[in-house]
C-alpha cells in the first residue's frame, strides 16, 4: 500500500511538473503559432511616409532642427522594436520628395505610405485575385523586397517586405 501511496505521488508531483512544462510548452507552442502565422500574407506596420515638397532639403533641415528628427539624405529612419520580438530593430522611414516627382505616379496625389508586409509574394497573389490594381512586380534588394498597388480612391501604396537586419548591419544614424 505504501508503495502505491508512493508511486502516487511520484505520479502527481510529475503531472504538476508536467502541467508547468505543458503551460511553458503551451507558451512556446504559442510562439509556434505565431512563427506559423507569420507566413500568413498581411500587413504588420508602417514602414514609410513619402510626401512631396516644394524643396525637400529645406524641410528636411527645418524638420531636423526643429523637431529634433535625425536626418540623413533621404530624410530620416525611424527606429522602433518589433512588438512580437522586442530584440529585434524595425525601421519606418520618412522622407520628403521633390514635389511633381514621378514617385507618385500613377498617383494624382503628393503622398505614399509604404506598408510592412510579411509574405510579400502571397499578399501579391490575394491581391490580383481580388482584382488590386498592381502596378509592377516585385522588386528584390538587399534590404527587402518591393511592389506598388493603388487603392480604389487612386493612391499609389508601396508594400515592402523589409529585412530589417541588413539596415541594422548598415548602422546609419536613426531617430529613436
């Protein structure tokens, strides 16, 4: 009797060990999740703000001097941590345009947001099947990967899948 007392409780302190196992399991098998999720074509973010001006590089100064915005000479990278892995270091960049540029176009707008994207080529392919006008194929660098789509109102959107390591690797200055 005594050993089944025992053997009891050696089975009910391993199931307690377990449960703590299974829910540090069950964490990580969330994180399983999201790794899995993370192939799902979507939008995770901004990535950039693209606006014309009448002269980019005064108002990239004026921004820099009066804002306090680090500049560089494209206008400026914003630095922030990816909420799902805080170690990791995303970028959004802003960036003042010569005004009439053909950036924009086929926009009749002085403006572009660019989207972080994940599954660059899956958003593109849902995108065609729900009849988004896309306006080139996607274009590969080293820092990610790019294409162009126009919203039902005429807006140029830029989607990019960025590789965030790269601009890191890059070390340009930021703002924080």
């Amino acid at each position: 009797m005594k050993q089944i007392s025992l053997l009891f409780i050696i089975i009910s302190l391993l199931f307690s060990c377990n449960r703590e196992t299974t829910k540090e399991d069950s964490s990580s098998s969330t994180t399983t999740e999201a790794v899995i999720e993370d192939t799902i074509p979507k939008v995770t973010g901004i990535g950039g703000i693209f606006f014309g001006s009448e002269n980019p590089t005064e108002i990239r100064e004026w921004y820099g001097e009066k804002l306090g915005i680090v500049l560089d000479d494209y206008g400026a990278a914003f630095e922030f941590r990816n909420a799902n892995r805080p170690d990791e270091i995303n970028y959004l960049r802003w960036s003042p345009m010569q005004k009439g540029s053909e950036y924009f176009l086929p926009s009749k707008k002085e403006f572009m947001i660019n989207y972080r994207v994940q599954n660059i080529e899956g958003m593109v392919r849902n995108l065609k099947e729900k009849g988004v006008t896309v306006l080139d194929s996607i274009s590969t660098y080293e820092y990610g990967k790019f294409v162009h789509i126009m919203d039902p109102e005429g807006n140029k959107i830029e989607l990019w899948e960025p590789i965030d390591s790269i601009l890191t690797k890059i070390g340009s200055k930021t703002t924080k």
